[in-house]
C-alpha cells in the first residue's frame, strides 16, 4: 500500500494555492451566495492568476448555489474568456458576468438544482455511479425539456430519465474533481476544520470528502490556526486527513455584509421583537397574505425575493413560536435573513448540512414554502430561473416547489417600474408595470403545474391585487384586493384566468399600517 497523504496539512498563500489548479481541472468551489462560506481569497487568487498568465485555462468548475453579492465577487472572479470550458452551477444570479458569458455561450453552462447538487457530492464522495431522485421531472432540467442545458453550446447530458418498477426519475450523473476549494474559520496545525464563525455547514465534509476520494487536492482557507489537539474533537467538521492545503485568510469576512454577526453564527440569541417592520408596501401586502397561508405548527420554507418579507410578517405578528423557519442552506428555526445575504437566518435552532435539509424536503417533510416567481401561465405553470431574458437559475426552488404540501408563490401582478400607494385600506396603482408576469406561455419552466396536480399539491398565487389558485383546470382567481374588479386585473394579464365564483375581497387588515388579526389558513 502507497501512502499518498502528509500528515499535516500544507500552510501556503492563496497564490501558491491557485498555482495547484492545472490546465483542464475540474474543480468544486463549496460555498454560498452573500459570501456565505465562500473561499473568496482563493477564487480571487484563481481569477488574478488567470489575468496575469492566461493560467489555468479550460477548467470545469461546479458550485451548488450561486457564489458571490451580484456585484463582481465569487465566481464572477471566473469571468475571463478562456479560463472556463464548463460551469455547472445551481444558481447563477448572484455572479451576473458569468452569467452573461454563460448566456453568450463563452463555454458550456448548466443549471441543475441546487439540491440535487448538494446530494450528489455525497454519491462521489462514496463511489456511487449517481442519484436517483424525482427533482426536476417536468422542469427545464428534465433530459425531455432542456437538461439543465443554458446554451447551444452546451450538448452533453448530464442528467437522463430512468424507470424503476414503474415509476418515472431522473438519474444525474456523479461528477468527478481534480480540486477543491472550501473554507472553514479555523485549522488547526494537522489542518482539522472548524466552523464556528460560520453562518451555514454547507456540503463542506461531503466536498472535501468527495475530491479526496477522487483523487484530488482539497485547499482549505480560514480566518485563524490553533495548536494542533486543541480544538474539540466534536467541533471538527472536516478532519485534517481530507485537507491538503489550508491558506490563511485573517480578513475573512462571515458574509458580504458582516464581518461577524453572532447571532448568525448561534453563538448569541438577539431580541427579534426589536426587528424593524415591512414598510407597507405591495410587498408588505403580498408577505402579509402569504403569512396567513402557514398554519400553527408549520414547517416552512421561505424563498428569495419577494417572499422573505414572510418571516419579517410572522416576527411582526408574533408568531415565531408557532411556526419552524428553514432555509435550505441548512438553517432551522430564528428568523431567515434578507436581501443578498439569503441563506443565513438570526437565531438559528440548529444548523445541519445543506444536502440533509433537502432530504428532509424531498421526502415530504415540508408543510408550506412561500416562493417569489417571475411568469406565470394559465396552466399553472412557473418561471423563477429566467427572468426578463437573463439566466437567472433555479437555486434549490425546484426541490423545494415539488416536495412541499402548500406552495405559496409571491410576487407582484407587473413589474417593471410598477408604483403603488396604500392608504386607508385600499391599494391604489399610481404607475403600472411595463411587464406582465402572467403570460401566455412561460419561457422556462422552473414549476411543472401537471405534475403538482399529480402530486395532490396545494398551489396559490399571491400578488398585491389578487389571489389565484391552482385547480385541475388551470389558474382560477379566488380574491381581489378592495377597491378592484376582475376586469382591471384580468386587463393586466396575459391570459384569462378561470372565475369559477365571484372572487372574495382580500382582507381589509392587509393594507392597513397595524395589520388586523392573524387568520391563519
């Protein structure tokens, strides 16, 4: 037997470190949107390398989530042409320049979901050929539609339908990695991982041990070193013998926007009854319907977007205690973070890796999720992951969509430059959207409404002035804000939707500056 591994883990620079990505590697970047657990020092590195020397060159990369703040960080550090020959991401809007060059075609580009992509670091990890999962039947991940495929470019399948014992899956293929790039807050000596700062686990024991078992080089960055035997052994997330690598990062940020927040890292609880409100707005509005769609003792799942305002409606309302939170980065229970920084949650419960949250919400676990979405269509239908013409990327909404009993989407009934003013309990529209959201035919499909009905899925649509259902026959309007009339909304529609009774008048304490009583339903 040839032994193939130092004892001790290597200290070097995020330079050298870069310099071990070869010509043609395929390399797996563990991290999170936001900086959430992002090796950002070694993906810059690995961007300044490639601007001096045209080094490496043809690589494949593959990250779970989208990995950066939407403002050139993260991944967007890859954005020079040549250095990619392939990307596979979960979500791509959170690094726009390579989104962009990923929509131009400047080399393959894939977007599978986000969970399937956390899982399957798992089957590399442990040999196995694949996963066999439902997620994505019906979606432009399905072999059948697009394949997860963003560009002509792009021709190989990663992913194709299978039959077993009757029943319709889809089998993604296990990929393989030379590199691998994680990030903990502390090593010790030997190179033993700790995250104790962090706001998220992630995949970072199945990453670093799904490169090892490849053969590949694992490269970890953290914010400090201890002495080696000093940290507890229960504290060790990722055990020296998987790190090769480690680069010391003291400047290490928790996320985009702090430094360090402890009540993300569950190290303090911060009174959440001194968060500030939504302002009332057509946000408020959508998160406030939204909210009462969660009855008491719920397991919840709260998109990006729009719908994160739900958490900010349920702390306002008091109803923390009632309801368990979760974001599929792994978080359970507090209060889900908003804007850029999503995927971190104040007060967090327990935090577990990303892939066993989404086994949790694959098999049926998950009560309610409230989703954003970007176009509807009269069957039912939804398109999150292409919005206005831009890759946008799925993240782990599929996942989430098809396993959840309630699914409650959340968005406006325009957009574009759409203005509202609220007062006295009606909603006036001093500016319509440029762009209906509800159109004939959506150009992605991110939601399968065929197969939720097959499912026995229960399927709404909130927005600002009405309120739809999904039925057998397709999207049917069920209420209308005060003050409206079918026709004004079916005016701002691309289609006609089904009125199988008079629709009932949204409740008059949504538009108000002190919300009415919670009618949870």
């Amino acid at each position: 037997m040839r032994y193939t591994k130092d004892v001790r883990a290597r200290f070097v620079t995020a330079e050298e470190a870069a310099a071990l990505v070869p010509d043609g590697a395929s390399l797996l970047i563990e991290a999170s949107g936001g900086g959430v657990v992002e090796p950002d020092l070694l993906i810059a590195a690995l961007g300044a390398r490639y601007a001096r020397s045209a080094e490496p060159s043809g690589i494949s990369a593959l990250s779970c989530s989208g990995v950066g703040n939407r403002a050139g960080s993260g991944i967007d550090h890859l954005a020079h042409p040549g250095l990619l020959r392939r990307m596979v991401a979960g979500h791509w809007a959170m690094s726009p320049k390579l989104a962009t060059m990923a929509q131009d075609g400047e080399f393959e580009a894939y977007n599978l979901p986000q969970g399937v992509l956390a899982q399957l670091l798992r089957e590399t990890a442990a040999g196995r050929p694949g996963l066999l999962t439902r997620t994505g039947l019906g979606t432009f991940c399905d072999p059948r539609v697009d394949g997860g495929r963003l560009n002509a470019r792009t021709t190989e399948q990663l992913v194709r339908p299978l039959e077993v014992d009757g029943e319709e899956f889809l089998f993604y293929r296990s990929p393989r990695f030379d590199v691998g790039f994680i990030r903990a807050t502390t090593a010790d000596e030997k190179g033993n991982l700790t995250l104790e700062q962090e706001a998220a686990k992630l995949g970072v024991l199945a990453a670093a041990t799904a490169v090892r078992n490849c053969g590949g080089v694992v490269i970890a960055q953290v914010k400090r070193v201890a002495q080696a035997g000093t940290l507890k052994a229960k504290d060790v997330v990722v055990p020296a013998h998987l790190v090769d690598y480690v680069v010391v990062h003291a400047d290490q940020q928790q996320t985009s926007t702090t430094a360090y927040e402890p009540a993300f890292a569950g190290e303090v609880r911060v009174p959440l009854a001194m968060a500030e409100p939504l302002d009332l707005t057509e946000r408020a509005v959508v998160a406030r319907r939204a909210a009462a769609m969660i009855p008491r003792g719920a397991v919840v799942n709260l998109g990006v977007g729009m719908a994160d305002g739900v958490a900010a409606v349920v702390a306002e309302q008091g109803r923390l205690e009632e309801v368990t939170m979760t974001v599929e980065q792994g978080l359970i229970g507090g209060v889900p973070a908003r804007g850029v920084i999503f995927g971190v949650a104040w007060n967090p419960e327990a935090v577990i890796e990303h892939a066993a949250q989404f086994d949790f919400y694959d098999g049926g676990g998950l009560d309610v999720t409230c989703l954003g979405f970007a176009e509807i269509d009269p069957e039912g239908n939804v398109n999150s992951s292409l919005v206005d013409g831009r890759v946008f990327g799925a993240g782990g909404f599929i996942n989430i969509s098809q396993a959840a009993k309630r699914v409650v989407f959340c968005g406006t009934l325009t957009a574009g430059g759409l203005r509202t003013e609220i007062a006295e309990g009606r909603l006036t529209v001093t500016r319509e959207g440029r762009m209906r959201k509800f159109v004939p035919a959506v150009h992605q499909t991110t939601f399968s409404a065929r197969r939720a009905r097959e499912r026995g899925q229960e399927v709404f649509y909130v927005t600002e002035r009405a309120v739809f259902e999904l039925t057998a026959d397709g999207v049917a309007l069920r209420e209308i804000a005060p003050g409206h009339t079918v026709e004004e909304i079916v005016a701002q529609m691309g289609f006609t939707p089904l009125v199988p009774a008079p629709p009932v008048p949204m409740a008059d304490h949504l538009f108000r500056a002190v919300p009415g009583p919670v009618e949870a339903t």
